[in-house]
C-alpha cells in the first residue's frame, strides 16, 4: 500500500509539470525575465582521459560575473541556474539536456563539457543556442554527417559544413579528427628532431587523435620510428616502450594522452638514463602542472588555440579572464577559459541581436561573425561558413623553462603561429602569425 | 636470455604489486571464505589518505605511512569486519559476492567525496623510507630500476614471507586455516571463530593499506578506476595460486608482471592484435585459467558441514496473501497498469515520460538479472556486455541493413541470446572436451564464484576487445540509430518500451510458474538429485544462458535506440554490469517488481540527488550500502516489505475480528482504538494542503507559492493531534509497565530540538525563518525523534513482561520516519552550502516546481513513512490491548494465514492492561 501510495503521489505531482509556471515569457524567449537572462550548463564529472571538465562552469560563472557588475547586458543579469551532471553516459546526457530545456526553461546552454554529447541532437532541434568544448562529432551532425564531411575533405572538397547551426564548440563546430595533425608536426621540424615516437592509448578519442598525429607527421616528412597505441589509462607498465625509445634514438615523442601519462613515460625514460628528448602533449597546460613538476617539465611542449597567458603582452580578453580568475582564487585551466569563451561569444550574439533577441536570432548573429576572437583570445573564428572545415589552423606553443612556461615560436605580440588549412600547405616553412594585439574583435562585449 | 632478464627485472616489481593485492584476497578467502573484491578500493582508500597527509597536510612521510598502512586501513578492515562480513561467515556464496560488489562500488565514491573527485598526480613515494632518494636509480647488470620500483619489491617480498611464517608457524595462522573449513566446528573446539576472522581481516586491509602507498608513485596518478581494474589482475594472480596457496599466488603476480613485460616485445605495440592483446592480458588469463583448468573448479569448495542446518529461505510475498487479498490484487493490477498507462499517455511532462521510458528499457536488461540470478541461482557480471551485444547488433541492422527498427530490436535479441549460447557452449563444452579427450574424467562445471569471475572477465574482455571493433560499432562516435516513424514521440517510444518490457516479464513469470522454472530450482538445490529424476542439466544451461542474454540484449537495444546512437564503451561500460547486479539482487531479484523497482530507483534517484544538489555519487554510495541488505533480506528488500506488509494487513484483520468478538460481549478495553481513528487526523493536515494546492494551482494558472501562515494552518492540527497522541500513548505504555518516567526523555528530546532549531537558525540554514520559527519546528521534530523509538521499545518491555516470545513491534520501524527527518535537516543545511541556483536552495527561497518538486516529493514519502509508523504503532498498542496469551497471529508460515483466530479472550484484558 506504501509503494501505492508513494506513486500515486509522485506521478500526480509530475503529471502537474504540464502546469506552465509564472514567468511571462515571450516567443522564442525561454528563460528570460524582466531582470534575468537564464543559462544552463551540462558537464561529465572527469573526462575518461582526467580531463577537469566540470571547471568549464567556473569560466562562464566568472564572465557573467563581470558583465553583471556593469549591469548585465540590457538591464538583465546573465545568470548559470544549472549545472548539470550527465554521469558521463549518452542518456545522463540527453535528460540533461532536456531537463535544461524543459525544467530548467533556459535561454541557451552552456557550457556543454562532456565524453558523450549525445544531447545534441535534441538541442539542434529546439534551436536552442548551444556553448560548449568542441570534442565530440555531435557538435558537427550524427556520426554520420560528421564522418562525411571528413570523407569531403579527403577527397579534396572543403564545402561540405555541419547541419547543426545552432551549436558553438569553442574552437569551432568541425574538427577532422582523422585530418593530419600540423602542430605535432611543426613542433618536431622546429626542433630538428629526426625520429619521432607516438603514444597513445586504446580509447577511441585517442586512437582518433593519433590518427590525425601519424597523417601529419608522413604529411610533413617526420620519421616515425616507434609507436604504441596499445596502453591502458592508468594502467600500463611502460618499461618496453622506455627500453625501444632508447634503444631507437628517439629524440621527440608525441603523445595522445592525459598529461599524467606522459609523465610517467618521461621520467622512466629519463630515470633509464635517456636524455635530449623533447615530449609534445597537446593536455596539461596548467599552472598547477608546471609549479609542481618545475624543472621535470623541461623538454616538454604543450600546444593549445588559444593566446598563452604567458605572453609579454595579453589582450584584453585574456587579462579579463586572468584577473576574474585569480579574484576568484581559481587557477586557469584550459577548461574553464573555454567556459569563458563560450560566455562571451553568447554575449556578444545577445548585443548584435539587439534588445528584442530571441534565441533565434542570437543564434544568426553569432553565425554572422566572420572573425570573432573572444576580445583577443582565439585567432579569429569564421562562424558564416555555415559551421564548416576552418581555412585556418592555428596554435599558440609554450615550452617548460625551469618552471616557467615560456612561449615559443611566434613573433612578438604575435604568439599564434597559423597555417592555411583545407587545403593544407605541403611544408611548414611559410607560417604566419596572428597579432593579438590587433586581433579584430566583432563588437565589444562588456556592458550593455 | 638477455631479453628474458630484462622481462624479469622490469616485469617484476608490477608483479609484486598483483601478488600483493592477490595475497591479501587469498588470506581472507581463507579465513573467512570472503572473496574480498573490495580489496582493490581499500587500497585506493589508503593512498588517498597517504595523499591527504603527505602531500596536502604536510605531514612527515613516516607519520603519513604509519597512519594510512598501520592506523587507518587495519581500523578500516575491523570495521569491514564488525559491521559486516562477520554475519556473513557462513552465509551462502552469493551473499558474501555481492556485498563485496556493493562496497567495491561505495568505497571509491566516499573516498572521492571526502577527497576530491579528481584524480591526484604524482602521488609521494615511499622509497625514503627504507633510506633511498626517491630519484635514484640502480643499474641491475645493464637493466635500470627506479627506487619505487625497488621499494615495493622490498616491501612485498617482507610481506608474503611473514604471512608465510605466520600461517605456518603460529596458532593464530592455524586457527585462521581451521575457521574456513567450518567455523561452527572450530567454536565447538573451544576457539572463537569470530576473533580470528576479525584478525584476519585486520591483516588483510594492512596489506591493502601498503598495497595502496605502493602502487600510487608507480601508476604515478591516484584514480579509483585504476584501482578497480588491478582487482581482475590480482583475481588472475590469485587463480594462479587456486585462490588457496600464498606462494603460487605470489608466482602467479610474477608470471602476469612479468608477462605483461613481454607482452610488447612478443605481439608488438601497433595493430589490432596488439590492441586487443595487451590491455585485457589480465582479463584473459583470469578467464583462460577459470575455464581451461579443471584443477581450480575442482578444489573442495569452501562450505560449512553444518551450514545445512538453517532455514530455508523465505516463500514469495504473494505466496502469504489470503484468498481475499489475492481477488484483490488481480482487480486491482490491470486497473493500476492501466491507469499508470493512462497518465503516461496524457499528462505526465514529456520528459518524464522520457526518464521512466529510460527505467523501462533498463527493467527489461535487469530482468535478465531476474532470469539468471533469481531463477538459475548464479550471478553474472557481463549483463552489460550482453545488452551491448544486443545493442550494437540492433544498430547494425537497423544502419547497415535498412531492417525495420522493431525487427532490429529483435534480432538484437536474438544475436545476444546467440552469443550466451556461444558463452556457455565454450565454458561447458571446451572443458568437457578437454576432460573427456585429455584428463579421461569428467569436469565439475563451472559454477559459482567461479563463474561469476568468468563473467567478470569476460565482460571487460568484451569492452576492450570486441565492441572498439571497427566493424561493430564503427568508430569512436559509434552508430547512429532512429526509432521506429511511428514511435518519434516520447509518448508513443515509452508505449514501445512498456509493451516490450511488460512482454518479457510475463515471460519471466511465465518461465518461473512453469516447467523450467521448477527444473531450475531443481538444480539450484542439487544437480545430482536433478539429473537422478531426468533434468538435463546442460540443455538447462544453454536455456538459461541464452534467455538472459537475449533479454538483456532486448534491453540493450531499446536503451541505444533511445539514445539515438550505439557507442563504444559510453553506453553500455563494463562496470555497469557490477551496479545492476547489485541493484537488482539488493531489492529482489526473484520477482519482476524487484527488477523494476530498481530500475526506477536507479534512473530516479540519479534525478532526485541532481535536484536536490546533492553530488550524484551519494545514489552510487546509496546503492552499494544498500547490498548490504541483501544479507539479512537475501530475497530482496522489496519481497521483504511485501511480505512484511501483508502479514501486518492479516495481523490487523485477525485482530479487529477479535475486536468484533469482544465489543459483542461488551468487554473491549477503552485503550482500544482502531488504527483509522489515529491515522486519519495525522494525515488529514498533509493530504488537505496537498489537495488545495492541487486544485489551486491550475485555476490560477501557475504554482501556489508557499505561504507559512497558509502551511501551518493545514499543518499544525494534525502536528498538534500527532504530538498529543504520542504522550498519550506513551504514558498509557509506562502505565503498563513500559519505560518508566518516559515523559523525561520526550521532554529532553524536545529541548533538544528546540536547541537544534536554534542553531540552524544562527547558521543561516533556514533561509527567511525567526528564531521563534526554527524553536517552535525543532520541538515537535525532538520529540517525534525520541517516541519514534521510545514507543516501540515500550511496546517490547511489555510484551517481554508477559512473556511473549515475539514483540508486535520493534524498535527498528523507528529508523525510516527519523532517518529521513535527518535527511530534511541535512537538505537544509545544504541550503547554506549549495548555490543560490541549486534546487536545494531554490526551493526554499522560490517555492514550489519546477525546482521544488524534489523536496516536495522526499516530503511527500517522509509523511507516508511516518504515518506507516503511527500505524504500526496504534496497532502493536491494539494488540497489547486485545491480544495477549492465546492470540494467535498470523506468523511466517503461510499455511496459517486463512485459519481463523481461535484464542480466548486474554485475562489482561479482564484485568484492565494496555
């Protein structure tokens, strides 16, 4: 009778959710109140590859903070009412999803920081606008679309974009996870290294990024004389791959993994008296990394696409963030400054779409910027393409100094170093850089 | 041989770290007949807690080491022991896996929420210890190995050799060797199994202590993950040893170290054999030695000689309902369903028409559970990978093929159903061979624990090797899948899933009512006696097997098609199998409202830890605590409360008739009351507020805010009545002869709670209140805290005054009405630590839905408990009253349920008692 009773409740109380609530909204504009804009975000709890994916909340609660001191944008608080947990599976990641759009009734969705994002699906299909870390082939189309634009690219056509216009992965909404890496490569040639290794583990994420690695190291003539793409995360005992790194020379070594992964490989290969290699990892720029490792890290590259915050001069965006960042005593990461650039390319839609916005059109003012920036932060982003393959592929590069990083082959002021891409370049000789100072930025994006 | 050296130096130091972890799982598989799986979380719990002092408290390594190896995990493995597993000593195989499964699932998530979520990096090393830098390096003739590497060589070869000397040489090692062999005979000789099993557990947990610090700077991060996979490696290592012998259990850590050193050298480091090969090297010795060496089977199970004296296990719940109750409920069903169909179609939200269509799909995978464990009596840990199987299986055809989508759903099905065939073909039939062709004797069957493990080995096999395939789930982002045209709706998809769930339980019941299901327990009691009488114990199998994976298979393609997409590893992880097990078997796995109350507590309490901003790993913590159970209730918590239920219905009945007899003779005693006169007035106040927020809230076209003066004046009546009702019922208790001067301890409990109000008021933990308010709530709450268990202990007083050999209550129905007033104090608290955005904090600052409907619910279920316990207690109080010598109640027997009361009436109640 207990059990009776306690569903009668509970399915009376939910059949109650048809009852609509208060707040008088208009068309197209969910979650927004005469003094509030509502936002929800969505993340996994830790990547499978120990990624600090829930730090992305902390990005985009900072941003809102210093557009509300200024008085919002329009009079309305910009506000994070959810932060969701998707438990890492592809159905936690729908419910969240649609508890955001249905529960929680908010304007846009970010940030989306997830393993899985199997909820992008139904956000594209409620034209919700949708923020987030670009890691997942949902940000793109199904697998399919996302597989097909790749195959475009293979056969030599660059036209083919993703039909999910609606979704903005920080770094775009396409990546070509089997396209040839440059930056692996590029790091190598400037090294002069002449025999390369490349590790990765056998989760699929990380057999995709190694793919891409071992294209553009044949692409750019790195020869790749050892490979294991066999470990486990966490796992393994690395005692061979130590043994054929020495006894093969290797002098660079590339990694597809976690940093701590790296890491070990590192220090057995040093520990077994091998010195003079360079490692490259493309996670782990942090600032925790290097003040507790220090001079460990000497020899290691990190690779990123984003202004290093290192540099001698920092636009305005990365001092803004920087500076909310250390008020809020939260050290920086990679993750929570995609929060903040998810915030501020949402923002920035919401002041070209003017007082009237709806989730509409913020989503056709955002894909109307042609060279956004984040205020300085990204090489320019071409959102009118249509969400398609990039004709630009940047990165900024940092080196391990004595426990400091010290970026690295740019220019000054002008710290991301670009390649041409779709098609891409036969060399690596001919880059060139991305003034941060003069970045051009779409619109201001503080205050209202 | 060079090569062979430096396999040995580099492969050594990894195989100590498995024969660590395996040792400590043989000692107390030896002592105490535990297969601790738990084994590997201990040890993450001890390098968490080395991490905490060492690196983040600054304290001095030694002080770190001391604390975590030789304070924290022997207190850890005593406490294990006291509170657990000494109930457990001779209780049957499956009770003692799956508790270990539920902490191997808890113990991670608490040290994580006490330590962080994030994994640690570069966790301190031991190696100054014994006075090396931790820097240093040895060359070893040419072959370099690190001081870490070094110092668990050290440390682990000390180790074995001192639990080696302590089982041969010492009492306690014999006495520890005598308790797994029959710890019943051991106490008839004078010795206290109990002492020695709390020993060994204490020793066990040291070695999981040391076992974590050592593993933590060779792994070189501190993840739970990790360490839950080092669990398989050290069950192979242990297999090596026959789960019985420490030396062959330490060669077998060797030989796996040692082996996975080779391992790159022989099969390579690229390719897909290499990829297949090297990540699952220790899942597929665990598996080839559990199916290919007849030895390890053959051992003389562990079991008690005198375990065949207890009692067999309780009849099903529906087994105890008289003729009446059973009418009842086959009216009663179809029109629930019905109804419950009804309101799914039409007026629940949408998405929560999508959760529970979530709960269903995961019904039908967990009652393959039902099929397999709770009708064949064995536990698997590869559901997951069957409803993988199935899964990818249905999104091949549906994607590859164009099959209809519900054809696919089939042959999803059907595919799994074929690959449990296959499994139990390849474990029954390649021994079989072997033992016919090879050994020239018969083979014991795989069975049991072993199976179990088999399953566990396999399903992580499966993840790592079969579904990264390219040609099963085509890539990293898997396979795209859509429903069927007509079933794009939620409403219509959860129509789909409910048909198809409902089909397959009346399968279940359909197979436990009829012929199979009596073979299967025919076989479950004894295989000998069963195949005496015909039943082909091997046919049975492949039934059995090929069921329970086709329905999870079933189950696992309705999940991927809800999801629209199939990937690998994401949807259906290995782990998982692990929770359903034991979601499924702590709630009930004989029935399908087992199966089914555990799906939806699975995907709803996720909901309601969200909502209420509570870390989701408290639902995981829930769950693994919650297997606990499953020892004193082996046939579910929900079977339990079934039964429990419906003896109280036939108690009350038989009572109120001889309340009938009596208030025709004119003698029923004026401290009689019938328990609808106490319950009504309490729950009038709580059903009234909810029926006018009911009705209020659509005709003004939004939610009634919540209005305290408007609560209270729905409330405070029934509070009022409650509270008064339980002075007097006390006091009518101590009048005959319960707790004396119980007004003391209501009145203390009362002052308490008004102090307790206080403080949350002077925290800032009752957002809007006065400090009047908080007093005048804590009052009635202390109060409520002491009678929930002041009046049943005075029931029992009473009850053992005259002697009674059962009480009608006990002090245990306290535990749910407080255990959730803890909870809403907690809820409140959390208020003061959540954001303002969580739903915690929303609902008291902003009222009712969307936010509010977690704790409105929680409130909701808080009242039902607590009137149940009203209830409970008016009528354990009715019983003193009427009862008495000569009443017979309806007890555990079933047969006794429809025969009349035929007790006299009691001389207390001529002499005026409660």
């Amino acid at each position: 009778m207990k059990r009776l009773l306690v569903l009668v409740v509970a399915l009376s109380t939910i059949g109650l959710g048809t009852v609509s609530t208060a707040q008088a909204q208009g068309a197209g504009r969910p979650g927004v109140t005469a003094t509030e804009i509502k936002v929800g975000g969505l993340s996994s709890p830790m990547s499978v590859l120990n990624v600090p994916y829930a730090d992305g909340f902390d990005g985009v609660n900072a941003y809102f903070d210093t557009i509300n001191k200024k008085g919002g944008v329009y009079g309305k608080k910009l506000k994070l009412v959810a932060q969701l947990d998707d438990l890492g599976s592809p159905s936690g990641n729908i419910r969240a999803a649609r508890s955001l759009v249905e529960e929680k009734k908010v304007f846009a969705v970010m940030p989306v920081m997830t393993n899985s994002f199997a909820g992008s699906a139904y956000l594209a299909s409620k034209n919700v606008p949708t923020f987030g870390l670009n890691i997942d082939a949902g940000w793109c189309g199904t697998s399919t679309e996302h597989r097909a634009v790749e195959d475009a690219i293979a056969a030599g056509k660059y036209d083919k974009v993703c039909p999910r216009p609606t979704l903005f992965g920080e770094k775009g909404s396409f990546i070509c996870f089997s396209c040839g890496q440059i930056s692996p490569a590029y790091v190598a040639l400037k090294k002069g290294a002449k025999r390369a290794a490349l590790f990765t583990y056998t989760h699929s994420s990380s057999a995709a990024c190694a793919e891409g690695t071992r294209a553009g190291f044949k692409q750019y003539g790195i020869d790749l004389v050892y490979e294991d793409t066999s470990l486990e995360f966490g796992f393994s005992d690395v005692s061979a791959d130590v043994q054929a790194l020495k006894d093969k020379n290797v002098d660079f070594v590339s990694t597809c993994m976690d940093f701590g992964g790296a890491f070990k490989i590192s220090q057995g290969l040093k520990q077994a008296g091998g010195t003079g290699v360079t490692f490259y990892a493309p996670e782990g720029y942090r600032e925790s990394t290097i003040k507790k490792y220090g001079s460990q890290l000497n020899g290691w590259f990190f690779g990123f696409a984003f202004i290093p915050w290192q540099s001698k001069v920092l636009p305005a965006g990365a001092k803004a963030y920087l500076k909310a960042m250390k008020q809020k005593g939260i050290a920086p990461s990679e993750q929570s400054q995609a929060g903040w650039i998810n915030a501020n390319m949402f923002v920035d839609g919401l002041l070209k779409a003017g007082k009237d916005f709806t989730q509409a059109s913020v989503v056709d003012a955002i894909n109307s910027f042609t060279a956004f920036t984040a205020n300085g932060m990204l090489p320019p982003q071409n959102w009118s393409n249509g969400h398609g393959p990039d004709t630009q592929a940047c990165a900024a590069y940092v080196e391990a100094v004595n426990g400091k990083f010290v970026p690295r082959f740019g220019k000054p002021g002008q710290p991301i170093v670009c390649f041409p891409d779709n098609p891409r370049p036969p060399t690596l000789d001919d880059p060139y850089y991305l003034p941060a100072k003069t970045g051009t930025t779409t619109t201001t994006s503080a205050g209202s | 041989m060079n090569q062979f050296i430096s396999w040995l130096i580099e492969g050594a130091p990894v195989g100590c770290i498995y024969a660590l972890v395996a040792v400590g799982l043989v000692l107390t598989y030896k002592t105490s007949g535990v297969f601790n799986l738990a084994f590997s979380a201990q040890a993450f719990a001890s390098g968490a807690v080395f991490y905490e002092t060492v690196i983040n408290s600054h304290w001095p390594l030694w002080l770190g080491f001391v604390f975590a190896v030789l304070i924290f995990s022997p207190l850890l493995g005593l406490l294990l022991d006291r509170a657990l597993f000494r109930y457990m000593r001779t209780a049957p195989w499956q009770v003692k896996l799956v508790t270990a499964l539920g902490l191997l699932l808890a113990l991670p998530e608490i040290v994580k929420l006490f330590f962080g979520a994030q994994p640690a990096e570069a966790p301190p090393s031991i190696a100054p210890l014994i006075g090396i830098d931790k820097f240093k390096v040895f060359d070893v003739g040419g072959y370099f190995i690190s001081a870490d590497r070094l110092t668990t060589v050290v440390f682990t070869v000390v180790a074995v050799i001192l639990l080696g000397l302590m089982f041969r040489f010492t009492s306690i090692g014999l006495q520890m060797r005598a308790v797994v062999e029959s710890p019943r005979m051991v106490e008839l000789a004078g010795v206290d199994a109990d002492r020695v099993s709390m020993t060994s557990w204490i020793l066990s947990s040291t070695l999981a202590g040391l076992a974590g610090v050592l593993l933590a700077p060779l792994y070189f991060i501190l993840d739970g993950n990790t360490y839950t996979l080092l669990i398989i490696a050290a069950i192979a290592a242990a297999a090596v040893g026959r789960f019985v012998s420490i030396p062959f259990t330490l060669l077998g850590g060797l030989l796996l170290g040692v082996g996975e050193r080779a391992l790159p050298d022989i099969v390579g480091t690229t390719g897909s054999f290499a990829q297949d090969v090297r990540p699952s090297f220790p899942f597929i010795v665990l598996f080839a030695l559990l199916v290919f060496w007849p030895k390890l089977r053959e051992q003389r199970v562990v079991s008690d000689p005198l375990s065949g004296v207890d009692p067999p296990p309780p009849a099903m719940a529906h087994e105890y309902k008289d003729a009446n109750l059973q009418r009842m409920s086959k009216i009663a069903f179809p029109i629930f369903i019905a109804g419950f169909v009804l309101v799914m179609m039409t007026i629940v939200s949408p998405l929560w028409v999508t959760r529970l269509t979530d709960a269903f799909a995961l019904a039908v995978v967990f009652l393959s559970i039902t099929i397999f464990t709770g009708l064949g009596g064995q536990i698997s840990l590869a559901q997951a990978s069957f409803a993988a199987f199935g899964g990818f299986a249905m999104a091949n055809a549906a994607e590859q093929f164009n099959v209809p989508a519900l054809l696919a759903l089939v042959i999803g099905a059907i595919v799994a159903a074929i690959v449990g065939a296959l499994f139990v073909l390849f474990i029954d039939g390649l021994p079989a061979l072997i033992g016919r062709f090879i050994l020239r004797r018969p083979v014991v069957r795989l069975a049991g624990l072993y199976l179990s493990l088999a399953t566990l080995a396999f399903a992580f096999m499966a993840e790592k090797v079969i579904f990264r395939r390219e040609a099963i789930s085509q890539g990293e982002y898997g396979i795209a899948v859509s429903r069927p045209d007509f079933a794009q709706g939620d409403r219509m998809w959860f129509l789909v899933v409910f048909i198809a769930f409902a089909l397959v339980a009346f399968l279940v019941i359909f197979i436990r009512k009829g012929t199979i299901g009596q073979y299967l327990a025919a076989l479950r009691g004894s295989e000998n006696a069963a195949a005496s009488i015909g039943i082909n114990a091997t046919s049975l199998r492949i039934i059995l097997f090929s069921l329970s994976a086709g329905i999870a298979g079933l189950g696992g393609a309705l999940i991927g098609m809800a999801q629209g997409r199939v990937e690998p590893v994401a949807t259906y992880p290995a782990l998982f199998g692990v929770v359903w097990v034991v979601l499924v078997v702590t709630l009930g796995s004989r029935t399908v409202d087992g199966a089914v109350n555990a799906a939806i507590g699975f995907v709803v309490f996720q909901w309601l830890f969200e909502a209420l901003g509570l870390p989701p790993a408290i639902a995981i913590i829930g769950f693994g605590f919650g297997a606990i159970t499953y020892a004193r209730h082996p046939e579910g918590i929900v079977e339990f409360q079934t039964r429990k239920s419906i003896l109280a219905t036939a108690r009350q009945r038989t009572l109120k008739k001889r309340a009938e007899e009596l208030v025709r003779v004119e003698k029923l005693p004026t401290t009689y009351r019938p328990v609808w006169q106490v319950v009504a007035p309490v729950l009038a106040g709580p059903a009234l507020y909810l029926l006018y927020v009911l009705v209020r809230s659509p005709i003004q076209g939004r939610w009634v805010a919540i209005h305290t003066v408007t609560l209270l004046v729905f409330l405070v009546p029934s509070l009022l009545f409650a509270l008064v009702w339980m002075f007097a019922t006390s006091h009518r208790l101590h009048q005959a002869g319960g707790v004396a001067r119980d007004w003391i301890y209501l009145f203390a409990g009362g002052v308490v709670g008004a102090l307790v109000g206080a403080l949350f008021y002077n925290q800032g933990w009752v957002p809007r209140a006065e400090l009047l308010h908080c007093v005048l709530a804590g009052i009635p709450a202390g109060v409520a805290s002491v009678a929930f268990f002041l009046l049943p202990v005075q029931i029992n007083r009473i009850a053992d005054n005259r002697g009674w050999l059962s009480s009608p209550i006990s002090w245990r129905e306290g535990r749910a009405p407080f255990g959730f007033l803890l909870f809403g104090a907690f809820l409140f608290f959390r208020t003061s630590v959540t954001d303002a955005s969580s739903s915690t904090g929303s609902f008291i600052n902003h009222g009712f839905p969307p936010s509010g409907w977690p704790v409105f619910v929680l409130v909701a279920i808080f009242v039902i408990t607590w009137v149940q316990w009203v209830a409970g207690v008016q009528g354990a109080s009715n019983e003193l009253a009427i009862g008495g010598e000569g009443f017979e109640s309806p007890d555990e027997s079933v047969s006794n349920i429809d025969e009349e009361s035929s007790a006299s009436i009691p001389a207390q109640i001529d002499s005026g008692g409660v």
